[in-house]
C-alpha cells in the first residue's frame, strides 16, 4: 500500500533589501503572491509607520522592537498556548478581522487592497537550525496560511 501523499503549501519569501533605508533593523522577507499586489516600498512604509503611530501600543512592543532594534522576540516554545493563540488569531484573520495576537508577534493590516499579516521570526525553537536564524519580519497575504495548526508551520519560529 502506498503512502498518502500531503501537499505542504510554499510560499516564496523574497528579501527586501530596501529594509534598512525605510528604517528597519532586523531582516524584512515578502511573500512573491503579496509583492505582486503591493510594491515593497509601499509594504515598508505602512508596516513602518502603523508601529511607529502606535508606540504607546503595548500589544505591539514585540513587533516594534524586532523592527527598530533587532531584538529576538521572547517567548519561542510551541506549546499548547501557542497553539491556541495562533488558532484564534486565524479564525479571525480568515474573516477579516485585522489585529495583534495576543503575545504581540503578529499583527494583521490592510494595505493598498491587501491584507498583510506581519510576523515576527527569530529561528529558534527549530533544534536544526544552527546558529538560529537573526530576528526578521515575515510579510504575507493574510489569507490564514499558516495559521492553522493542523496545516503547514508557514510562520514557524
């Protein structure tokens, strides 16, 4: 008997290496599918400026301080909590409703006729990963790929 096949979706991350001038100091990656929508500059400048408007906002410190100042975000196990604010956050990314997740990685915008989900990576949690990846910000449409834990670990730490 054959083994089930499992399709794993993939998403093609592409380096904007304008990061850094638009005042970024981790790495910022864009999925292929959003860049076809929104230009890179324009990506950069919002997620930019909805951190820096909100500075006051602690729900998204985590997110500031990967952007501005290259800090690995806390808190990297997969454990039942984890899972669960990943869940919730996808069911209300997957009808529409924008927001930061509770342990303040991931936050979901529209922009230019998108919706973006914007989420803090550092690397570590992966024992394979050797040294772990430095911290970054992942940009991708906010369709709930990868947000369901059931699926494919699109935003895996």
């Amino acid at each position: 008997m054959a083994a089930p096949s499992v399709a794993i979706a993939v998403e093609e991350m592409i380096t904007l290496d304008a990061a850094a001038d638009a005042g970024f100091q981790c790495g910022v990656l864009a999925s292929a599918r959003l860049l076809a929508i929104v230009p890179a500059d324009t990506l950069l400048a919002r997620i930019r400026d909805a951190l820096i408007a909100t500075e006051h906002d602690a729900g998204l410190a985590v997110l500031r301080s990967v952007a501005f100042h290259g800090v690995r975000p806390a808190g990297d196990k997969l454990d039942a909590r984890w899972w669960d604010q990943t869940r919730r956050f996808g069911e209300r990314v997957r009808v529409g409703i924008g927001g930061v997740i509770e342990r303040g990685d991931m936050m979901a915008i529209h922009i230019e006729g998108a919706f973006v989900l914007c989420t803090a990576t550092s690397g570590r949690g992966i024992p394979a990963l050797v040294p772990p990846i430095p911290p970054r910000l992942l940009l991708t449409i906010a369709d709930g790929a990868g947000l369901d834990p059931r699926g494919a670990l699109a935003f895996i730490r």
